[in-house]
C-alpha cells in the first residue's frame, strides 16, 4: 500500500497534480452510479475521458518540469531544478537510479505503479480469507485504475492469440493451482531415509565440505555459499527431498501457495468478438476493465 501512496505523492508533490484532480477508483465508481451509466459501453466512454484529460495534464506537467524552457535566456537553469525533482521521487519510489541513462519520470513512474498492482492482488490472495479481504480487493482496485488510467492496460497478443493478462481481472477468478507429489526426505549427511539413519536433527557432526554433481553444497545445500570444498565444519543434519514425483496438478479455488495463480489466460475469438463488437484480427486491444467498478468474482463451479 505504501508505494502506491508514494506514486500518488511523487504525482502531487513532483509533478504539481493535485491529488484533487487525481481520479480514483472509488470517486469514478460514484460518478458512474450518480449518473446512471448502466451501459458497458457509456461507462468505458466516461472512464476514458477521465483518465485521458488527466494522463495529458500529467505528461505536459512532466514535460514542462523536466525540458528546459524556451523562454529563459541564458543558461538553462530548470536542468538542475528537474534534476532535483526527478532524485527526489526516485529516491521516494525506491527506483535504483542509473546516472548513466537519461532520465525517463513517466516511465519510473509507470514501473512503480506496476509494481505496486503486482503487490496489491498478492495482498489480496494472501488476505482473501482474513478480515483484511474487502480492504485488499477494494485496494486493488483503486491501483489498478491509476494503473490502466495512466499507463494502459493491454491484452497481450502473441502466438496469433490473445491473451487476457489484466492483473485485476485475472485476480477475480479465484482459482489457481495445486500440486500433489510425493518424495523421499534423506538426510545430506549420510543419504538414507531421514526418518530412520543415526543421524539426530539437533545435533551437529563434523562434516567434510563437497559439491555434488549440481554444484550444490552438502552442508547448506546452496550453490553459491562461503563454505570451502575440503573444510570440515560442525553441521545439522538436513531433509535433502529425493524422487519428487509430481500426481497431479489440480484446479482448486484455494491453492496451497496462494500466489500459485494464473498470470495469463487465453481469449476467445467469441469472447473478444463480444466484447468489442468486432473481430481485432492482430491490432492492439486496451482492457478498460480494471477501470470499471467491480462486477464480482467467479468462483469454481462445485464439482461434487
Ligand atoms: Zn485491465
Ligand atoms: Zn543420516
Ligand atoms: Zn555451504
Ligand atoms: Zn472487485
């Protein structure tokens, strides 16, 4: 939450937009009701005349911050005043600051807002069963919005397919997947069954550093660690998983890694046809969805 807090400040307190004339995700949604656009297509057109006029007043405002003014005669000054302004949102966003490239604001800016949409629907996967959840999924959706309203949102196209990878619609469908597999736990020290060698868990032995064939140590089981190969140091036996074999991957509505979801999910030529009255046959495709108010969450069917 707190670095989309921070885009919306960098946005206000950077580039002079008052976050008055910010929209968001809640104050379209009032506007829709209080207007009555029940229609798809009359609240798109609504939401695109809003987040249009304030993506053009934000990019003239980062332009006229960030390139010298024609005006000023002699030598240019706004160069170092937007210098400024451009370190101190990226020291806000957290954005790694490379002297060596020219300065892009919109495009830090578009990475944190990204980021920060990533972050929000893992929120909501993690907290769909606490308390928290209503808080998560409407949060998710007001960064979504400033996302899709300032940056775009698009529908992928590769392999002569569309592919639906909006982050808020994906993160509507709940479902996602599990794996069930089992595998053998042997113990690095000596190799057998963990469960049955002499080997107690809680107790170091002198052990002989080596790497196995995949460059793996046995005392920490990392390929890149400061133990030295012919060192002998005092360690803790560990579980080494052996014979994974994977049973099946199933579709479950709550998987037991909550982030194991889908990130894109292929589109019908009915279904777009559908949604845009008309074939795209390989042009690009906005999703406005994420700008919409919320129209629920699918669940899996109940398949008993
Ligand atoms: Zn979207
Ligand atoms: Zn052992
Ligand atoms: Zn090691
Ligand atoms: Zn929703």
């Amino acid at each position: 939450m707190s670095l989309y807090g921070q885009c919306c400040r960098s946005i206000s307190l950077t580039w002079g937009l008052s976050l008055a004339h910010l929209p968001s995700w809640t104050s379209t949604t009032e506007e829709i009701h209080r207007r009555g656009l029940w229609t798809m297509s009359a609240q798109r057109d609504f939401l695109i005349r809003v987040w249009s006029q304030v993506r053009r007043q934000l990019r003239a405002n980062i332009a006229a911050l960030t390139s010298p003014s024609p005006w000023s005669i002699g030598p240019p000054t706004s160069d170092l005043w937007s210098h400024r302004q451009y370190m101190a949102m990226a020291r806000s966003l957290h954005i790694p600051h490379d002297t060596r490239q020219p300065v892009d604001p919109w495009r830090d800016l578009e990475t944190a807002a990204r980021t920060s949409l990533a972050r929000a629907v893992d929120a909501y996967n993690f907290l769909e069963d606490s308390e928290l959840s209503e808080l998560a999924h409407r949060h998710a959706h007001h960064v979504a919005a400033l996302v899709g309203g300032l940056f775009d949102c698009n529908i992928e196209y590769s392999d002569d397919t569309y592919w639906d990878v909006c982050r808020l619609t994906l993160m509507h469908s709940r479902w996602g997947m599990s794996a069930g597999f089992t595998a053998t736990r042997n113990c690095s020290l000596c190799g057998q069954d963990i469960d049955y060698c002499p080997h107690l868990l809680d107790t170091r032995y002198d052990v002989t550093v080596r790497h196995d064939a995949d460059g793996a140590c046995n005392v920490c089981g990392s390929r890149s660690c400061s133990h030295t190969v012919g060192e002998t140091v005092a360690a803790f036996p560990r579980s080494v998983m052996s014979e994974v074999q994977l049973h099946e991957v199933s579709w479950v509505s709550r998987p037991r890694d909550p982030l194991a979801r889908f990130t894109k999910i292929e589109l019908s030529q009915e279904v777009l046809r559908h949604g845009l009255g008309e074939d795209p046959t390989g042009r690009d495709v906005c999703c406005y969805r994420c700008l919409h108010p919320c129209s629920g969450f699918d669940h899996l069917p109940n398949r008993d």
